[in-house]
C-alpha cells in the first residue's frame, strides 16, 4: 500500500483525511467568504507537506492538484464545473456577410459563419449590442478597452487615429471579475484562475493590445508563444530546438500515484501526459501544414510571427482546451492580433494588411471579398476551438466540454470603414451558461454593459452593474436563458 492508499479511503473523494488539508479545505468551506493571508499559507504549506509525505517531487504538483482523489479537483457535489472563453478578432466584419436577417430559431448562417453550420443549435447570435462607452481614446481604443470592462478609458498620453488621448481602462474585465468570484469559493477554486493566450499580439503595451484588466490601470497581457504558455502551465523547457522530455524523469512517481487512483484520476494523469508528449512532438517537428496551404519551411521551432499565424492558432487553441480539460482554468481568453490589427492572411492568398483592407468602402467589392474571407477564418479558427470542445470528454464521463462550456467570439469594432461601436459582434457557442441557444437576436443598440452583468449571473455572481452604472440599467438581459 502506497502513501495515497494510507490517507484517502476508497470511498472518500477527498483529502480530509489528511490532517493539515483537510483542517484547512473545512475552515473555508465553513467561512463561505475569501481566505485571509494565514489561509493561504497554511493552504500552500499543506499541499508542500502533502507532496512530502507522498513521497514525490514538486515536479509532479502539475499533475496532481486538480485530481478528485486528492481534493485539488475543486468538484462540487451535484453541480458541475462551468467555464467560460472570450475569443477577441479585430477590425469589426462585413455585415451583410455576417448577420442572419431571420430573427428567432428560424434563421440562416451567412457565409461568414458557414463554419459553425453544425452547431447551430448550440449557437447565439445577438445582433444591436453596442458598445456605448464614450470619453477619451479613439474608436479602437475604446472598443478594445472597453469591450471586458464596460467603463471609461484613463486621460492618458497615447494618441489614436482621432479624438483625445488616452491610457488603461478605468476597471477591470468581466472575465476577470468572474475569475475572482470563482477563486473566492475552495469549491470552484482552480490553479491559474484564468489563462490568457493571444496569437500574434504585438510586444507592446497599449490599449489597443490589451482587452484584459485585473483592476483600474492593470492590463494583463496575452501569452501568445506557446512556448511560454506551455512552460507556464508545465514547466520549464530547457530548449525549445532540441527539447529533453519533463516527462521521462517523473514516469515512476507518476506511475506510483495513478496506481492508488481511481479512474476519473487516472484519466487526468493520463490526458497531461498524453498532452505534454503531443506538444513535445510537435515542438520537436517544427512547421507542419494547418491550412490549404502549406506554410513556409522554418528550420527549427515554430517563430512567433505573422506568417506561422495558423499554425500558431491551432497549437494555441490545444494549450487552451488542455487547460481547462485538466482544471488549471475555467475562464480563459483568446486574442488574435489587436485592435488596429495588421495581419497579413498569406495563407488565404491575401497581401494586403487586415485594418487597411477594413478602411475601403463597401463599394470596393475586391476587399469586401477579401475582409469576408478573413473574417471567415477567424470564425473557422473558432470551428476549430469548438469542434475540440465538442470532442473531449469530461474527466468524470458527464458529458463533453462543450456541454460544460460557452465561447463569446466578438471584436472591438462593428464594422472597419465606419468604426462604429453599434452592433457589435457578440456570437456564443456552447453550453456553459445555460443561456437558451440556437437563435438569432436582434436589438436596437442594447448596451454591452447588461450583456457582461448576464455572463457574471450565468454563474451565479449575481452582480447589480458592471463597468459603467448608467449603461449597467435594465441589468441582466432576461431572454437571454
């Protein structure tokens, strides 16, 4: 009999067993509220003396504090784990070329959306959000900054293309705001709280690159190596070319734990095992053909640049189901480029520069054709997102992660060449939030302030306002579930 085999019964699912764990997971559980400072250090204490008296290493923590078994699952008897990802594209869409003009269950996917075609009982669409946020910074500047928070831009010093100068948001984001509700409670409490991927972000700071806020002027940025997400979330990587495995040096204490496991644990060791192997392979491989079109041959790793986009969406979008199939996250985002955002899709044929091509008139069939393709590919990127959501099994066997899961996909703006921050893209997918799916919706500039307030309600944080309190009124959106 091992160490787990001494402390955790068979019938029990958790630690309590254990006197430092479990003394701890009771005193919170009964507080109901956050845990002061002593708390936590005796939370953190616990889990190294806990590790310790297993007799594994620290290397292992990884792959075992969200394990039913061990009591880091964080499961609530009877209710189920529901996760949230905002997917972010830029430069608004072509309208006529996005939006069903059925309203109600009845409607028709326009080729922009085509992708999504067989999930559309599991969609939303909700046409007329606005983005009503006014004040400094430019159209882009405050469709980005604003679209999480909901609320004013600080004065600041940065000129956009027009209008005043600006800087940070005045608030944090809704997918922070929900983060700190989950982390409050030990039940709903996960290792990272939230991720937050980006593919191709510039490396700069500026508020149209960041759409995350941990607070008033605390932009949080996206992660858009995969290299440096993958090290976040399992260790360091020693070198990306000629990468050793983590694996190899932890196959026997790992072996040792899953042999006192049962098999919702056992399957979770072997889902981060089976990952870490998979993301090791590919780094090794470099380059491999994502799209239609291959990519260009790169003779080791995978360069963080515009031309590997695809390729660095897909690998992007495997970390990010990874973390939330294994619980390091349920709220999680993903940025493609940013605000002004000036990828070039070579992979669709296209030369020209995203935002430059989201300038020319309507009129300009040649680059209505182009923006629609691009727009496409975006939402194909999301398919993608969606179909491994809709693939992977729950850990517990309930069901698969899209039926646990809803995704937002939307942007800073509702259309490039008028900047305007009416209608607003706000497409959802999936069954996270018990929201009422398969229909179109259509408003009449409905403020985007009600729309964060319904997400934070869709888990159970039954917030008043949020962001901006006169465009907070009417709170959540009732039709909605």
């Amino acid at each position: 009999m091992n160490h787990l085999q001494h402390i955790i019964p068979s019938d029990s699912p958790t630690v309590d067993n254990y006197p430092s764990m479990g003394s701890c997971r009771s005193q919170s559980a009964k507080s109901g509220s956050r845990r002061t400072r002593s708390q936590r250090t005796e939370s953190n204490s616990s889990r190294r003396e806990f590790l310790k008296y297993l007799g594994v290493s620290s290397a292992v923590a990884p792959f075992l504090w969200n394990l039913p078994e061990v009591g880091f699952a964080n499961v609530v008897s009877g209710r189920r784990k529901q996760r949230l990802i905002v997917m972010f594209s830029p430069n608004g869409i072509v309208p006529k070329n996005f939006w069903p003009d059925e309203e109600g269950g009845d409607f028709k996917l326009k080729p922009i959306l085509k992708p999504l075609e067989k999930y559309k009982d599991q969609m939303l669409i909700m046409n007329g959000v606005s983005n009503k946020i006014r004040g400094d910074g430019d159209s882009h500047m405050r469709g980005m900054g604003c679209l999480l928070t909901g609320i004013e831009l600080f004065p600041g010093n940065i000129q956009g293309g027009s209008h005043t100068p600006a800087g940070w948001a005045k608030g944090l984001s809704i997918d922070q705001e929900i983060k700190n509700y989950l982390q409050k409670n030990p039940e709903t409490r996960t290792r990272f709280g939230s991720l937050e991927f980006g593919v191709v972000v510039p490396n700069k700071a500026d508020p149209w690159t960041r759409m995350v806020f941990a607070g008033p002027n605390q932009p949080i940025a996206p992660i858009d190596n995969p290299y440096d997400m993958f090290e976040k979330m399992y260790g360091k990587l020693n070198d990306q070319q000629t990468i050793k495995s983590i694996l190899d040096p932890l196959k026997e204490e790992l072996k040792s734990v899953k042999s006192s496991l049962g098999s919702q644990g056992r399957n979770l060791i072997e889902q981060h095992e089976t990952f870490v192997r998979e993301m090791e392979i590919e780094i090794q491989a470099g380059p491999r053909e994502v799209n239609p079109k291959a990519l260009p041959t790169i003779e080791s790793g995978v360069k963080n640049e515009n031309d590997n986009m695809p390729l660095l969406s897909r690998m992007q979008i495997e970390l990010l189901v990874n973390s939330l199939q294994t619980d390091m996250t349920r709220v999680a985002t993903l940025q493609f480029t940013r605000s002004v955002g000036g990828a070039r899709l070579k992979s669709l044929g296209i030369e020209e520069n995203h935002h430059a091509l989201s300038h020319e008139s309507d009129r300009d069939k040649d680059a209505q054709e182009k923006l629609t393709k691009i727009d496409t590919w975006f939402c194909e990127q999301l398919k993608y997102l969606v179909d491994k959501l809709a693939t992977t099994p729950e850990a517990d066997g309930s069901g698969m992660m899209l039926d646990n899961t809803t995704v937002v996909w939307t942007n800073e703006l509702g259309q490039g060449n008028s900047h305007t921050l009416n209608n607003i893209p706000f497409v959802m997918v999936g069954g996270g939030l018990d929201f009422k799916m398969g229909r179109s919706l259509k408003y009449k500039k409905l403020a985007h302030n009600r729309l964060l307030i319904s997400l934070a309600h869709a888990f159970g944080h039954h917030i008043e306002s949020f962001g901006n309190k006169q465009h907070s009124h009417g709170g959540v959106i009732s039709e909605l579930s």
